[in-house]
C-alpha cells in the first residue's frame, strides 16, 4: 500500500498516512482539525544492481530461429559457417 503524506494549512504539521489507492483523501488535520493537502513525494523504489537494461536480459531468437546459442555471433558468421560445411565441387577439365 502506497505511503501518502499530507500537510495542515493551519497548523503546518506534516502525517504520513499509509492508504489504500481506492480510500478517500483525507481532509481534516488530526491535531488541530483544519483542513489538510496531499504532497507529492518521490517515489521509495529504486532500481540498482544488474538486470535492469537490456544487455542484462536473455538473448533474443535469432531471423532464422535459433536461440541463443547463435546470438552472439554476427549474421555474417552463423551463415558463413553454414556453407564452410560443405565441400566445394572441383572444375572439370
């Protein structure tokens, strides 16, 4: 549940209020019974450590359907090591 902070504009004292999103906003100072207003705050979560760009994610599938075994080669490479397999043919004379 999200942490809401609010202020009395006659008093000034500042509560935090830990709130469901769907409860109504509060409106009457605890202490001294005006009227109360909602801060904005920043946010309490923060993202650090690894995973959280995309290099950090699973390798995605390759045009020609492999997986991540083919990834981390160039195009050019997976490809030419396909042809490299096959023997070429000699001229006839």
């Amino acid at each position: 549940m999200p942490l809401y902070e609010y202020r009395c504009q006659d008093c000034g004292q500042t509560v935090e209020v830990i709130q469901k999103v769907a409860d109504p906003v509060l409106s009457v100072c605890q202490a001294c019974g005006g009227r109360l207003e909602r801060l904005l705050s920043a946010p309490a979560i923060q993202f650090k450590g690894t995973g959280w760009y995309v290099t950090d994610y699973a390798r995605a599938q390759n045009k020609n359907g492999s997986g991540a075994k083919d990834a981390g080669k160039p195009a050019t490479e997976t490809s030419a090591s396909s042809t490299a397999s096959t023997p070429a043919k000699p001229k006839a004379d």
